[in-house]
C-alpha cells in the first residue's frame, strides 16, 4: 500500500529528483501545490513544456539564449579581444550581474572529473581553440570553481591554450570574500591570499 | 533588462512561491530542469495539471481521496467510535504510517489563527459535531501540531465538544520525543512531560 494518493505519490517522486530535495522537502512542495489554483498549475506546466524550445545554447558560445540572436557573441556590444572560459550558463548571469565584464563568454558546459568519468573530450577544446583563433582573442580568463575538478580544468586549459601563439592566459583571483573575518576563514584560502597579495 | 532569459524568469517566479525557496534554491531548480529530457519536463507538467482532478477531499471526512471511496470513511475497516482530529491531510498520512490508530479521521483544514484571521467559522464545526452524532462516537483524540495555533484550536474544540453528551475528548500527549536527551530539550517540553508523567 503506498502512503499517499498514487498521484501524489508520482508527483514526489518527480520533485525527488531535483537537487537536494529528499522525501520530506518533495513532499511539502507536492501538498503546496494541491493548494495551488488550477490556473496557476497550467502555467506552471506550460513553462515547463516549452522550456527547452523557448531557452537553448547559442552555437557559439554556448550560452543558453532565446530566439534572436545572442546577446552575449554581440561584437558591437562586447570586445573579442577577451575571452573569459565559465563552466555553466548561471556562471555567466552570476558574472554580468557584476557589470565588471564586456568581453566574449565561452561556457565548458562541463568540469574534468574521472570520477564521473567526465575526460576532456567533454570539454570540445578544439572548438574552444578554433574560436580564440577566429575572434583574435588576446587573453584568456579562466573563471572555474575553486573546487578539484575547477582546478583540473583550468590546469588542462592552460597546458592546450599554451600552444595558441601570444595569448595571455589567466585565472579569477582566490583570496578572502568581501566582509569575511580571518579568524573564520580556512587555512587554504588564506594561503592562496597570501600569496596572492597585492601591492597597495 | 532581465538577469536570465524571460522564460527561465517566470519559471524561477513561480518556484519561489513554494515554502521555504528562495531566489538561488529557485534558480537552482530551474537550471536543473533546464537539463531534464523533454519527455520528463511532459510528465511532470502532465502531473501538475491532472492533480486537482485526480485529488480530493473525502465530503464527509475531508482527507484526500482518488477515485472510489475514501479508504478511511470505510466503516468496515475503521472503528467509528474514535475520531481524530487532525489539521491536514498531511497529518493523517503521517498517523497511518504508525499503524497505530485505526479509528476514524476528520480533518480541519485550518487551524485558529487571530494573524492569518482564521476564525472558527473556519473549522466548520457544526459539520464535526453532527458527523460525530451521527457516527455515534464515544471518544474524540485531538491530535493537532503544539503551537500556539493547535493549542488554541483544541481549547476551542474542547469547549465545543463539551457540549455533545456522553463524550471524552482527549489530546495526543506532550513530551521528550524518543530518542533524545534531557539536556537538549526545551523547558516548556520538560514542564509538560513531567505533568504527564505515567506510572510505571
């Protein structure tokens, strides 16, 4: 016998697959949603149906984008003569939120990680290096996780971008986030901000 | 302009109205599903605008209920002289895992709240009573969350069933859940748990 309405009991299991939610958290969002009015459900799973027609990956730099053409390969917008490597498509909204960056965008759409048997034919580095010959790119900057595989990607990018002649590679500082205290940061960070100083 | 694309935004919308999503649990969801096989995305959609078809309330005891009869009206499985009281169906699928109780439910569907100006009105409370004459009832089990919402709502069912002639009312019981210890519980749970100490 299963606990609740057999329905229910398929909606949660849906909910389950999302990320970090176990039975509890699926559970309040399905008893949530039986409360919800049948308008607002259609819409929900209309945005859900035509999600993958309405946001796709520009072939170019593989960011997700809508119809029209991409805001982010715009040359009269951008400068070609940087090119920052990201990981995903929310790497980028989290970047242009800054409004600290006006050059091209190219998104990996995966990291290096054995253990999920992720090799770097994931990563389509000709492609990637096909484009920085194309557009003239004068540096790269690599914005990665600062996790293992952040820093097995960026490692293997350098070694593959190296052969491209005069281009600057680089990567996003490590170091102490803003409104941070010493005393709570862990040692690794640290070391990275030391060494990582700057002269004032 | 927009952070994400505008379709992406509606969705992360009306993720945030579920309890307890914030905007990066919500965009989190929503860069998830982006990754979903289409096929799935039609399920889940199919799930959300099917559900208020295929779930219920019981009119007479308000639980869910799919098609046929509500399992827990049925007189031949159920003992109709216990009816308890609980605020949502929620609660009752949390009781029927104990395999404890094998009486009848009736569930509220709200709790007193002056706050969320829930009055009694919205207990319904002349369809409880007569449903508890008619059944013949002999003891009625309180069985409501302990806030300050629950307590109020079993003061006030109390005082209301006090009327019914020949009736014990009661209310599942306070105290150290299992499993824990004295120091870490809270005083107020202590106090109760010492009112209500058992014999051994």
């Amino acid at each position: 016998m299963t606990k609740f309405p057999s329905h229910l009991s398929s909606l949660i299991a849906f909910l389950r697959k999302w990320p970090g939610v176990g039975s509890k958290t699926a559970e309040r969002y399905a008893f949530h949603l039986l409360a919800w009015e049948q308008d607002e459900l259609l819409q929900l799973a209309d945005l859900l149906v035509q999600m993958k027609k309405k946001i796709f990956p520009c072939h170019e730099c593989y960011a997700l984008m809508e119809e029209g053409d991409c805001r982010y390969c715009n040359l009269s917008m951008r400068d070609p003569r940087v090119l920052c490597i990201i990981a995903s498509s929310k790497d980028l909204f989290a970047l242009e939120e800054t409004h600290a960056f006006k050059g091209l965008y190219h998104v990996l759409g995966a990291l290096l990680s054995p253990l999920q048997s992720r090799n770097p034919h994931a990563l389509k580095i000709d492609q990637l290096k096909s484009r920085i010959e194309r557009l003239g790119v004068q540096e790269v900057i690599i914005a990665l996780d600062s996790t293992l595989e952040g820093d097995a990607t960026a490692l293997y990018l350098k070694k593959e971008l190296e052969t491209l002649p005069l281009l600057k590679v680089s990567r996003i500082a490590f170091g102490l986030p803003l409104n941070s205290t010493l005393d709570f940061i862990d040692g690794g960070t640290l070391i990275k901000a030391l060494i990582g100083r700057q002269s004032l």
